[in-house]
C-alpha cells in the first residue's frame, strides 16, 4: 500500500492544502510533504491524528477494499468470438454494473445473438458499416453514424446482410452479454 498517495489523495478529496492540513494536524508542512512522497514513515499515533483530521480511520485507511477503476485500455477488454459476430467487453466484469458497453463486429451475412425481452433498456452506435435492427417484427437499416434504442420488450438481434464486416457500440441495462 502507498500510505503517501493514499494520504494525498484524501488531502486532495477534503480540499486542504499540505498548510491547511499542517495548522489542523499540529504537524510541519515539510514533514506532510516528505509523508506524501513516502520520504519518511508516519507513528501508528501520528497517522491516527491526520485520519482523524481527514474524517477517516486506521481501519478504513487500511481496509482491502478496491478503488474504483474509471479508465480502461484495450488490454483490459476481453474477446469473445462467435461463428457470426466478435464482442469485444469494453469495461471487465460490467456485469456487477448497471449497464454493459461492449463493441460487437458482425461479419459479412452474420447476425448477433437474439436479445429476449426483458426490463431493461439498449443503446447502438454503428461505428463502421452498415446493419439491419431486427426488432420483432420491424426492421430497420442502420448504416455508419445511426443508433438505436430501445425498450426491451420484443425479442430483436442484428442481422449484417452486406459484403463487409460492421462494427457497432452496445450498451445494455441491465447488463446482458
């Protein structure tokens, strides 16, 4: 655990600056700043009086639980291919989230899988290409630059009846690939 950065970041989240937070703390400017860059090592009593300045604690300063990750990169996406389409999940483990992006390329005469009604709501954004929305018994073409949305109350898929491949933005909520 980086006990400087940690520190900072909760400076930074209650708007002090290193003095605003030497005058409450009692503690030098020099020393705050030489614990934030992990110069030197802060007294179980010392980190005790700036958590408390901070409104925090030893036990949820120290607490295992995961920081939120906001930013991710095509390293952290994972593929799934199919016999007709390509996913690629945009955000890992989104299921836990309330909505699921994934970008989903569907080759030449392929069709995505069948979403089956449900209490949610779907977002496209054809990016490359073009495809035909399959929405009971409505069909619409999208070409690059269209989106849909829909409520997810009739059963639908995507359906590429073209000669190249077609690369669309999905969002789903709740999530659903």
């Amino acid at each position: 655990m980086d006990i400087g950065k940690k520190l900072k970041r909760l400076r930074i989240k209650h708007q002090l600056t290193l003095e605003e937070l030497a005058n409450r703390s009692e503690l030098s400017k020099g020393f705050l700043s030489q614990l934030e860059n992990n110069n030197c090592s802060p007294s179980i009593s010392t980190l005790e009086d700036l958590l408390e300045v901070l409104g925090s604690s030893l036990q949820e300063f120290f607490s295992e639980k995961s920081e939120e990750v906001i930013v991710f990169s095509g390293k952290d996406y994972y593929e799934n291919r199919q016999e007709e389409y390509k996913i690629d999940y945009l955000v890992p483990n989104a299921q836990k989230n309330a909505m699921e992006p994934i970008r989903i390329e569907i080759f030449p005469d392929g069709k995505s899988q069948e979403v089956t009604p449900h209490d949610g709501e779907d977002f496209g954004y054809v990016i490359r290409g073009g495809v035909d929305l399959i929405y009971g018994s409505e069909r619409h073409h999208l070409k690059k630059g269209d989106t849909f949305y829909v409520s997810c109350n009739e059963n639908y898929h995507l359906e590429n009846n073209s000669k190249t491949n077609c690369e669309l933005i999905w969002i789903s909520t709740p999530p659903f690939f």
